[in-house]
C-alpha cells in the first residue's frame, strides 16, 4: 500500500507497524564472466572482504563483498550496462588515502564539492558502475 504524503508519518522514519533499521546490502550489476574484475577492485583495490555466497545463489554467478558496515552484491545481468548515473554513495573515513589509493590502481578520482556538509568523489568500478564516496566535513 502507498500512502499519499498527508498520511505519513511526522518524522518521516518511522511508522506505526514498521520502522527502518539501516541498509543490509547494495546490488550492483555486472556483465556475464566478470566476477575476477570484481574481485580485483571490490577485494584487491578498495580492500573489501568476499563473502561465501549460498548455493542455491552461487550457481547464478556474481560475487558478495563485505567492508566496514557495508556489504555490496554484484549480481549477473546478461544484458548488462554500467550504471553511470545510479549509484551507492559510501561513506569513509580518510577520504583522501581512498582517492589516492584508487589513482595509484589506474582509477579516475573527480572531486564534487557540491553536497551540503561532505567531502566526495565519483569513480568508476572496473566495468564502468559510477560509484560515490563520502566523508563528512569537520566542523
């Protein structure tokens, strides 16, 4: 059921028979045959650690990563294109070592300082998916 807005909630967050409790996963898709791409970018560059996935799911290939509270699933499309407008946006801490660790493995780094109270960046993953990394501003 969709409720108009006069009928949500004050605070946007809760309501009386559920409340929202943080994000499990984020699913990002790949092309067919780039699970090792992945696992060189999602483990190798950013650090991330992979994740068993459960039978029943493995047989449709991807791969799982786990980082921080984060955890990212990459799932198989056969029609695949990147999604260059669609994102996550991530938050880290020493967002300047992340951009400079990600140049130094090839990845274009563009600073946006258009987002009220944060530092960021854009950057593509191996197969083209835009990404976004965030740290709050001091202060």
């Amino acid at each position: 059921m969709v409720e108009d807005e006069g009928s949500a909630p004050a605070t946007g967050q809760a309501h009386a028979d559920y409340s929202f409790a943080g994000l499990h996963h984020v699913q990002l898709a790949i092309p067919p045959g780039a699970e090792e791409a992945c696992r060189e970018f999602w483990g190798g560059v950013l650090g991330m650690t992979e994740l068993p996935k459960p039978p029943a799911l493995a047989a449709r290939g991807g791969c799982w990563f786990r980082g921080g509270g984060l955890e990212v699933h990459l799932g198989v499309e056969q029609d695949f294109r990147p999604a260059r407008k669609a994102h996550p946006g991530i938050l880290v801490r020493s967002l300047r070592d992340l951009a400079d660790r990600l140049e130094r493995h090839g990845h274009e780094v563009t600073w946006d300082g258009d987002f009220p109270g944060y530092h960021r960046f854009h950057a593509f993953d191996k197969i083209g998916n835009r990404l976004e990394f965030l740290e709050p501003r001091d202060g």
